[in-house]
C-alpha cells in the first residue's frame, strides 16, 4: 500500500518574511560598503550556491552599486575567506537562517557602466582547503588537543560538532 505523505511545511508563515544575505569578513563583523556604511550584503542583485557532493560547493554573489571603489574592499580580494549567511526575517522579528558558510574568493570581475559598478565574485568552499593541511598529530600540550582541533574546524575557523545519538 503506498504511504501518504504530508506536504513539507510552509517556511514562509502568513506567507511574507523579506529575504535576507550577511556576508562577514574573518572577525565575524559585516562586510561594509564603505561610503554608506551599509552592509554589502544589502547590494547583492544575484546569487547562487551549488551544493556538490564530488567536488567543492561553488558560490557567485554579484553586487550592485554606484561605487567604483566597490572592487577595492580588502575583504572581496581573491583568496580572501568570508562567511556567507542566507535566510528570511518575518513581520513579527523572528527569522530563519542558513549555517554560516565558510567560502574563499577565487576570483573576482567588475564591469562599470552607466547604471553602476557590477562586481560578481566566484568562491568556492573551504573544506577543500583541508586536502592540503597536516593532519592532525598527537600532543601533550593543551592548545594542540583533539578537543582545540576540532572547535577550530580541522584549523578551517569552523568548529566541528559531534552528536552522540542514542
């Protein structure tokens, strides 16, 4: 007999919640435009992030501003590490959000023209970083433990969390 099977609940309650994407420099603080003083995250006109099983998750996140200097943000540089959040606010406060997402620049382009300066990054995840990274070696001294090891993400900034399911 086949299973009936309940439609996946509504993320969006009452059916409104504004869209929202946070982009974070390595400090954990906004990535700013730095003339408004508007997170740059607000100047995000297309994204996309392609979850991939067999190679590492790619990410594109084109800006849109009036500011030239747009390309210069230290933080946008190529190899550079920003953390990527995505999500919804709904009317009443509450939200919904995306893990944070360690991602690197791997390259950047910019087009100027009369509407702008059009700036889309192309990153890819960092996991892929701990393919060249020492793996982790034993030691008597307490900031080289396991536990120290695996809250700094493998030495990627992002901490690992193990769930004993019983």
């Amino acid at each position: 007999m086949a299973e009936i099977r309940k439609p996946n609940q509504p993320i969006l309650y009452n059916g409104t919640a504004t869209p929202y994407m946070a982009l974070f420099n390595s400090g954990g603080m906004p990535i700013m435009n730095p003339i408004t003083g508007i997170p740059l995250g607000a100047y995000i006109s297309n994204w996309s992030y392609k979850y991939d099983e067999e190679k590492e998750n790619l990410a594109t996140l084109t800006f849109d501003t009036g500011d030239p200097d747009t390309v210069d943000i230290e933080d946008l540089q190529e190899s550079s590490i920003i953390y990527l959040q995505w999500g919804y606010i709904y009317p009443d406060g509450q939200f919904i959000s995306s893990p944070v997402r360690s991602i690197k620049v791997r390259d950047l382009d910019c087009v100027f023209d009369s509407t702008g300066t059009h700036v889309t990054i192309k990153c890819i995840d960092t996991v892929g970083d701990l393919r060249f990274q020492p793996p982790y070696t034993h030691s008597d001294l307490s900031e080289y433990s396991l536990s120290n090891f695996l809250d700094n993400g493998c030495n990627n900034d992002i901490g690992v969390i193990i769930e004993i399911f019983q």
